[in-house]
C-alpha cells in the first residue's frame, strides 16, 4: 500500500548560495527626443550658435565622461543625430564634431537594472570546447526593469559541471540593444490570419494585401499602403481602419540582432513596438524541439503599452538574432503562457492562464494561433488560494511532465510548488505535492515587491532540478531538488 501523502516528509528546494543583484551601473544608450519639432530645432540652433572653442572643449568632456560607458559610443550617438537630420540647417557645412555634439543632445542614458533584476528563466544551449567535459552550458533570461517601471529582458550564461556545481561566466562592463531590422519578412497567409483575427474583413484584407508576394518585406507594405492611400478606391472607413491595423500589427512583428561580438551579458532585449512601450515582461524560455529534430528557442512574454497587455512569442536560434510576432486566437490572451518543449499528437502545447486565477492548458496546429483552452486546475491548496499559475515550460521526464507551479497564498505571498502531468495526454494531472516546494523567507520578504519567490522556468541536469528564482520582485537565486526524490514523492500515491 502506498504510504499517506500526509504522512510523507515535507520536501523543499535547496538554495544555493548564490544571489544575482540588479547592476545600477548597466546602462544603454537611448534616443531622448522632445515632442514638438519647435524644441527640436531650438536645440540644434543652440548648439549651432555656441562660440567654435566652446563647442570643442564641451564634446572633449562629453566623449571623456561617457565613451568608456559604452561600446560604439560615436556610432550610437551619430545615428541619434541621424534621427533629427531633417531640422539641421547647412547639413554639408557640419563636421563630423557637429554632429557628435548636436546627437549628444539627443541621447541619454538609461539604466535597465536601476529598480530590479526578477523572473529569470533558464535553458540549456550547446557547450563550448573549452567547457568542462561533463558540464552543461546553460543561458538564463531575466526581466530587467528601470526608470518609469520600463521592463526588457537581459541574459547570463554559465555551466553546469559534472557535481552540479554551477558557475556563471563573467559579467560585461557593457550593456547594449541590438540592431532592429527595419525591412522585416511576414508570410502573407499569416498576416491574412493575423488580420482576420484582429476584425479585418476576409474582402478587406484581400483587398488590402492584393498583389503581395507569398513573402512580403516592410517596405513592400509600406508600397502598397501608398498606392491605396493614393487610389480612387480608398472611400470606406473600414478600408482606412484595415491599413491602420495592418501597420500596427506589422510594426509589432520585427527582427532584432545583436552583433557577434557582443557577449550574452551585454544584449539588452528593451522595448521597441509601441504595444510594448512600457515594457517586456516576464519571458519564458524554452528549447524546443520539433518533430525533424530541429532545436528553436521559444519565449513567450507579455508586451505592455501601459493600458492593456499583448501575449508576444519570441523565436531564436542562436541568441543573436530574434524574431518578434503576436500571438493571435480567441485564447491567446492574459498572463504567463509557457510552450511545452515538443509538440504532443502533433500539436503545440501551452499552459497559460486567461482569467487571472486557474492554470488552463491550450493546443494550437499554428505556434502563432491559440484558439483551443481547457480548464486545467483550479486552486487547491492554501498557498495558493488567491490564484495559480505556472513556473515556466513542462519539463519532459520519463514519468511524465514536470511543471513547476507558482501560487499566491496570504499576505499575497508568491511560493512555488510542483505538479506531473502525463506525457500523452497533459490535461491529467498524475499528481501534486500537497505542500509547496519554495516559499519566502526573511531574505524574500524585503524587496521591490516583498514576500515572493517567482520563477520563469527551470531544467534537469543528471539527477538535479535546477530551479532560478526572483526575490522579492528585486534579485535572483537558484534553488535545487534530487529528480530522484521528487518523482519518489509525486508517485508515492500513485501507486
């Protein structure tokens, strides 16, 4: 007979002594431009009237305080020039030093760590030569947030040697954004689909995007926009709503890329669309592995504009380069989605939660397209009585799928706990361990948003269920747990 749950000894994640603080000193290079091209023009004729020698010694102490800060720091304040060129008067006549000086006043810079370092996530990519035989090369993701609550998402990377010991690499002094691709690629059955889901008439968006190629650029939209706008067939309201939507959703899906150089601690993912003007939170990273055997790093995260919330799914390869989209269906929707790491009969699996307090789970033909959810768990325990929700991507083991959990209890204490879901059917639930696995401690309860440990998702090396973890809203640590002794626990009464 399998022994009482009740009866069973309480099990706890370990903490390593290990705690990832939030770096006021990491800071980027934004543009910083004023509302009105009145302001704009009264600043660069300022600068433009400065006595020659001034205007010299004042760019020598611009480039010595803040070009150490900064990789490509003539680059990145020369391209915010770029971006008020149209109000600059005699542009052939300025030299290289004008335009430094008159793009330094278009730029600032903003610390992305300044309020918090919280919700990391954690996956396992391919080791390096030189890393220790045995050992597995993780990247953990982390949403960074700063001035005026903006929220981006920043990364470390590190190993796991063969004791489960865990080092992280080096940090960089630098921080840095990547390049956005302007003239980004969609699929116009997509975008059809996209549309559609977004109100647009199947015969209004036919009409919109007549003519398109089967992959169409930016630029080619941007085109046809014109001709439309131009064209005597522009009269119907719905026909100026459609070209609205369509730029907006456009904008929304773009491609970013980081240079080579740069190391993994440098990139910064910081907000770009207008959907997410206020910040990109909480992604959860998974290794996704398709039916050929071909590897994907998915993120899902909440884009936020400030007013309402937007589900966005990242896609990378190499952690260099990331495709940005919208996910889209009558499902996709609320907080906290996670792709399970493979498909499942053929279809994409998600746990998420559309109503703010159940776990609900979700299967999609489409990455992009969430229309399907079923009610998966409701709270159960006390720790979790005010809502539920998942931890980051199902972890595949033998037994079954290992998803961590997160519950909000009294005090709107934030603790962890654990779950198997069946490998063939995830809507079963195998079993729960009553108790959570991570709760709060003193450390936990001082912080940006006290009395919670938070995590974004975690892995299996060998025998060990590494588990990183925010405190309180503020830094990170990472918890561990035997796999051994977990599965021992939630198939005690299973049996």
């Amino acid at each position: 007979m399998a022994e009482s749950e009740s009866t069973l000894p309480i099990l706890q994640a370990r903490r390593k002594p290990i705690v990832i603080n939030a770096n006021i000193g990491r800071v980027i290079l934004r543009p910083y431009i004023p509302p009105t091209d009145e302001r704009i023009r009264n600043i660069i004729n300022r600068v433009l009237d400065m006595d020659e020698e001034d205007a010299s010694a004042l760019l020598i102490n611009i480039m010595h305080d803040f070009s150490h800060r900064h990789r490509y720091f003539r680059e990145a304040v020369l391209r915010n020039f770029e971006r008020v060129v149209s109000h600059v008067p005699d542009l052939e006549q300025l030299s290289e030093d004008n335009r430094l000086l008159i793009g330094s006043y278009f730029t600032a810079e903003y610390s992305v760590e300044a309020a918090a370092l919280f919700n990391p996530s954690m996956v396992q990519v391919p080791s390096d030569e030189s890393d220790p035989e045995g050992s597995c090369r993780f990247i953990m993701s982390f949403r960074a947030t700063g001035e005026g609550h903006i929220s981006s998402i920043e990364f470390r990377s590190g190993i796991v040697d063969e004791n489960n010991d865990i080092y992280f690499d080096a940090l960089s002094n630098y921080v840095r954004t990547p390049k956005v691709h302007t003239d980004s690629n969609y699929d116009i059955e997509l975008f059809h689909l996209k549309l559609k889901d977004m109100k647009v008439g199947k015969r209004v968006a036919e009409w919109l995007l007549d003519g398109l190629p089967d992959q169409f650029t930016f630029n080619d939209l941007q085109d046809k926009l014109a001709e439309h706008h131009n064209g005597y067939r522009l009269r119907a309201q719905d026909k100026l709503q459609a070209i609205d939507k369509a730029m907006w959703l456009a904008r929304s899906n773009y491609e970013i890329l980081f240079r080579p150089e740069h190391q993994i601690s440098e990139r910064v993912i910081f907000p770009v669309s207008d959907s997410e003007r206020m910040g990109i939170e909480d992604a959860r990273f998974v290794r996704f592995v398709d039916d050929d055997g071909t590897v994907i790093y998915y993120a899902t995260y909440t884009a936020y504009n400030g007013e309402t919330i937007l589900p966005q799914l990242i896609e990378t390869n190499d952690f260099l380069s990331f495709k940005i989209s919208t996910l889209f269906g009558k499902q996709a929707y609320g907080k906290g989605m996670a792709l399970f790491p493979r498909k499942i009969g053929g279809q994409y699996v998600m746990l998420s939660r559309q109503d703010g307090e159940n776990n609900a789970i979700m299967f999609s033909d489409n990455v992009h397209f969430w229309n399907q959810a079923s009610l998966l768990q409701t709270p159960t325990f006390s720790y979790e009585f005010f809502q539920i929700g998942n931890g980051g991507s199902p972890i595949e083991t033998e037994q079954g799928w290992l998803v961590i959990t997160h519950g909000v209890g009294p005090m709107r204490t934030y603790s962890l706990g654990i779950q198997l879901l069946d490998l063939d059917d995830p809507t079963r639930i195998i079993s729960r361990i009553d108790e959570p696995i991570l709760v709060p401690n003193d450390h936990d309860r001082e912080g940006y948003v006290p009395n919670v440990v938070y995590s974004c998702g975690a892995m299996i090396f060998q025998d060990e269920l590494i588990i990183p973890y925010a405190s309180a809203d503020e830094r990170c640590g990472v918890a561990t747990m035997r796999v051994s002794e977990v599965m021992a626990r939630l198939l005690a009464g299973c049996s």
